[in-house]
C-alpha cells in the first residue's frame, strides 16, 4: 500500500463522533507500527490536513475545510440543484429526504431536509461514512456498481449491522442487488434505523452513470400507508433533480 494510500485510511478516521486522534490511538486503529502512525501524522499535519491543538493530539486542519469547500463549488452544483427540489417534497408529505453518495465501500449522506411533522425522521447525520449493505441509499447505489466491485465489498466488508433487519447473506445480497437495479427503487423497512421505512431512487448523469441516491423516509407505520404516494414523489423528485442538471451541463 502507497503511502498515499496509508495516509487515506488516516483521514478515514475522522468523523463527528470521533474527531480527535493520537499517535497510540491511530496505530491501534489501522493495525501499523506506531512509527508508521506517527509519520503518517506528522506528513498530514506538514500539509495542513491536520493540526496539533495539543501535543499528541490531532485534529483536522483548515486544509481540509478549504478543500471540502472548493468540492463545494466544483462538484457539478449537486446540491444546490437538489436542495430545493428537497424542499418541496418534504414540505408536502412532511417527512425527511436525504441525498447520499458512494466512496470507496462506504455511504456518505451530503445533504438533508428533516421533515416538520414532530415525529419526522431526524435521520443520518451529513458527512459520516456507513456501511451502505445497511441503508436502502447504499444498495441502490451499489446495485449500480460494476460486479467485482460489490464482490471486493462483499469479500472485505465485515458487514457489522446497525439492526437486525439488515441484510447480510451474500448471496441474499447479491439478489436483493438485482432486484433494485431492476426496480430502479430501494425500500428499507428498518434495516438501517428501526421503526422507520424509506424509499430511494438514484440521481442520473448526462452520460447515464449514478451520480446519487435521493430517499425519503418515515416512521414505518406512516411509511406503509403512505408508500404509493412517497415512492411517487421520490421517483419524480430524482427525475426532476436529474433533469435540471443534465440541463446545465453538470454532471
């Protein structure tokens, strides 16, 4: 492994919950020396993508922050194509959308809009990494990935579940793949967060390669009677999401 690609796995480290790392910690983490951690360190640190509030610990440096924020501005304006359209359908049903992406085994949502109804679904925090067999989000994206992909994912995953509705058989998965990519729909009855069903259709470039998953999601009794209607909306919503940037130029 590249000692870029060591370096990867470092940031991979960080997230919300756990935003603050050190030498020992980082060593233990990724199963390498404590020399090697310490390096691997020091040389993010050298480039601004981490930073030192104290001796022994790192935090993500403002490098990375002006980096998230350039993806911002060149990433195809995704979001600010979609966030509106967001908007409106979970004005009309009152229930959380979320938007997510695929990167390197793992489901990133980027953006959401939580519902008003006071039982909405709060949902998934934005910019965290999941294990995407767990959500409807992820296995539609990954149905959509070229199969020895979804085979590497399958072989080196070790699939801890975040419920015990989640599907982790292989070959139970590789079907269920099938399906979707079929259906060009997912559905979640609890898989991901329990008591709450979702729907997610994909986001689709001007070349026909996915781009994202746009789903919306409800507390499970809500969602059964109220499928119909909110598979609809989630299907026109990404239509419409997909049409505007194609539109544009973007993507």
């Amino acid at each position: 492994m590249s000692t870029i690609a060591k370096a990867g796995r470092v940031l991979d480290l960080y997230t919300p919950g756990s935003p603050v790392w050190g030498v020992s910690e980082v060593a233990t983490a990724l199963q390498i020396p404590r020399s090697t951690a310490h390096s691997l360190l020091a040389g993010l640190t050298e480039a601004g993508l981490l930073h030192q509030p104290r001796r022994g610990r790192y935090e993500l440096g403002w490098r990375a922050f002006e980096l998230g924020q350039i993806h911002r501005v060149t990433s195809g304006g995704l979001i600010e194509t979609a966030h509106p359209v967001m908007q409106e359908i979970s004005r009309r049903h009152s229930e959380s959308v979320c938007m997510a992406v695929y990167d390197r085994q793992a489901l990133i949502f980027i953006d959401k809009v939580v519902g008003d109804d006071p039982l909405s679904v709060v949902g998934p925090r934005i910019g965290m990494r999941y294990e995407p067999h767990t959500f409807a989000s992820g296995r539609l994206l990954m149905a959509h990935l070229p199969t020895a992909e979804i085979e590497d994912y399958i072989r080196t995953s070790s699939q801890r579940t975040r419920s015990s509705n989640a599907v982790v058989r292989p070959q139970v998965f590789r079907d269920q793949l099938v399906r979707i990519q079929n259906d060009e729909l997912s559905y979640d009855d609890g898989g991901a967060i329990l008591d709450v069903g979702c729907v997610a259709a994909r986001l689709i470039g001007r070349h026909g390669q996915t781009i994202a998953s746009l789903s919306i999601s409800a507390p499970s009794r809500r969602f059964q009677e109220n499928r119909v209607r909110l598979t609809e909306s989630v299907k026109a919503a990404a239509a419409t999401i997909s049409r505007r940037l194609r539109e544009h130029g973007q993507m």
